[in-house]
C-alpha cells in the first residue's frame, strides 16, 4: 500500500509517555524519526498549546511535507472531531472540548492536518502490518493506560457511541484484584478506584509495585527478578493480570471470531510473561465449552510488533482520504 498520492507523510503519537514523530516514505517506510518525553515539551501557556506548538515546529522543519496524521493518546470524539476528557494527559485544567486538529492547522496551515485517536491509530497500524489475517482485530494497548478498539477489516470499520464519538475505553471498567487472598483497590488515573488500569497499565502498575513491592526500584530490575524465578515477582504480576484474563473471558464470549493483539510499550516489556500467564491461565479456565480447548486464547492471540502502530496508523489515517470519510461508518 502507498500513500495517496504517492507524498511522504509526516506522522505524530502524543502519549502519556512520549512524543513521536516520523516521516513516512510514500511506500510507507520509515525514512525519519524522533522522539521526546511529553512531560519534557516547553510549557507555554497551557499543555495543550505547548502540544500544538511542538508539533508545528517539527511540522515546518519539514516544509516539503504537506500531509500530516497525529495519534493522541486521549478519549477523541471521532464524530465531532475534538479531544475529550483529556486530564489524564493534559491536565486536571484540561478543557472538556479541545479543536486539536484547528489549533494545528492555525499553527502550521502549509500542512493538511488529520487527528485521530491513538487506539485507533494502532489499530490501523496492526491491520496494515497483518493483511495477510481474515478476522477482525480486537487491539488491546498495555500502556501508560489501557483501552481497546474492535477493527473490522471490510473496510475498515471502527465503531463509535453515535453521541460521544468514543469507543473501548476498558481500562476505567471495575476489576477484581486480588493478593495472597486478600482483596485491594488501587486507584486509577481518572480519579476512580479499582479499575482494570489500576493493575495492567504502565502507572497502574507502578502503584502496584509501591504498595505492595516497595522494593523494586524500576520495572527493568522487576522484569530480572521474574527471569530470575522470583516467586514474589511472579505473584504480583499474575494478580495484575488476572483482571486481564477476565476480560478476555468475556472478549472472547462475545466476539468468537476475532484475533486479538496486545500493544503497547508496557505489554513490549512485560510480553513473554504476560502471554506465559495468559496461557497458565487459559488452560484451567475459560469461556463456556471453548475451555474444552486448553489453546482457547492463545490460538486467538496474534504475533504483531507491540510498538509504532500509532505512528503507522496515522501516516494511513492522514494519507487515504477514503478511510478518514468510511473510517467510523459503522
């Protein structure tokens, strides 16, 4: 697949984390890249414009390019066209509606600029990168938070609340977490308590390490203390991703014919144990009748790379005029 009319594409992925830039050759390669950390962009003003002015400044380094795709990671009313609900990465001042895709094109207009959610991104990025699979995706990020994001392939279809414009946000469902049978509540970065990103994302996780593991000092001697075989290592990851497991039970209830792929920068640290407790897991419980098979969820879970769908996703977004106008037409 090439880009529409055969022009490179400047693409961006505003994370919790990190914000990515790359050019996109008009075969869809990578010719350029960057990155910095988002708590790192000089604020001037609000996070929002300092945001907008970031990705302009990289925008007109590049004057020759005039399509541009932004991925951000933040609930984006796909049938209005702004970001929503954005506190968890902007701020507890972020406003409620934010014209993201104006702010840029008031910024820089020499680009024509597309937004779209930093899921959905992925999920375009994880079709392009198996298009040789038939089912339908459900793509699952383990990253700073978790959401997910059911991708139909005849179409491609993403389906959204006709109202809100949002889909998949799973990661503020209630979960059950449990510890040396003992029952906790963590909270989350919404403001709430026990949800499912409580547990299985990046910062949930952490909160789990501080309380329960104070000793870890990061999630790189963790991950030697599980190679290592260390039992408590081992315990608490298993209790994080029970709530995981759970909602896989009910993914794959529902939507028995679709493969599933998890992303995301913390299941790209954590992905051999993650998927080595899935199985142990899938094979003493699961769906009704399709527990029978002990590889139930694992024959659904597919091989795909864990990072830089969203940038791909949003060179695909920004670049195919087709898929911005039948994207979210359910």
């Amino acid at each position: 697949m090439t880009s529409e009319n055969g022009s490179s594409i400047l693409a961006f992925d505003v994370g919790g984390t990190n914000t990515r830039m790359a050019v996109f050759s008009s075969h869809l390669s990578i010719v350029e890249a960057d990155s910095v950390a988002t708590r790192d962009l000089d604020i001037n003003g609000t996070p929002q414009t300092s945001i907008v002015a970031h990705l302009a400044r990289w925008a007109s380094e590049r004057p020759d390019l005039h399509i541009s795709g932004v991925s951000i990671g933040a609930a984006y009313n796909a049938r209005q066209n702004v970001v929503i609900a954005s506190a968890p990465l902007l701020g507890a001042t972020a406003p409620d509606r934010w014209d993201m895709e104006g702010a840029l094109t008031s910024r820089w207009p020499q680009s024509a600029w597309s937004v779209l959610n930093d899921l959905t991104a992925a999920g375009l990025g994880v079709l392009h990168r198996t298009s040789e699979r038939t089912h339908d995706v459900l793509v699952i990020t383990l990253s700073s938070g978790v959401a997910a994001r059911l991708i139909r392939r005849n179409g491609p279809v993403v389906a959204v609340d006709d109202r809100w414009g949002i889909a998949g946000d799973v990661g503020h469902l209630p979960a059950r977490f449990s510890l040396n049978g003992s029952s906790f509540a963590l909270p989350c970065d919404c403001g709430g308590v026990g949800h499912l990103a409580s547990y299985i994302s990046g910062r949930g996780f952490e909160r789990v390490l501080a309380q329960f593991d104070s000793g870890t000092t990061s999630l790189e001697s963790f991950v030697g203390r599980l190679n290592r075989g260390d039992v408590i290592a081992e315990r608490l990851l298993r209790a994080s991703i029970a709530p995981l497991f759970e909602f896989l039970e009910i993914a794959v209830t529902l939507l028995p014919d679709v493969d599933i792929a998890l992303i995301g920068g913390f299941h790209a640290a954590l992905s051999d144990h993650i998927i080595r407790i899935l199985q142990e897991l899938s094979e003493k419980s699961g769906p009704y009748l399709l527990a029978n098979d002990d590889d139930w969820l694992t024959r659904r879970l597919i091989p795909v790379e864990p990072t830089g769908n969203e940038l791909l996703g949003a060179a695909l977004y920004a670049s195919r005029s087709e898929l911005r106008e039948e994207l979210h037409r359910w």
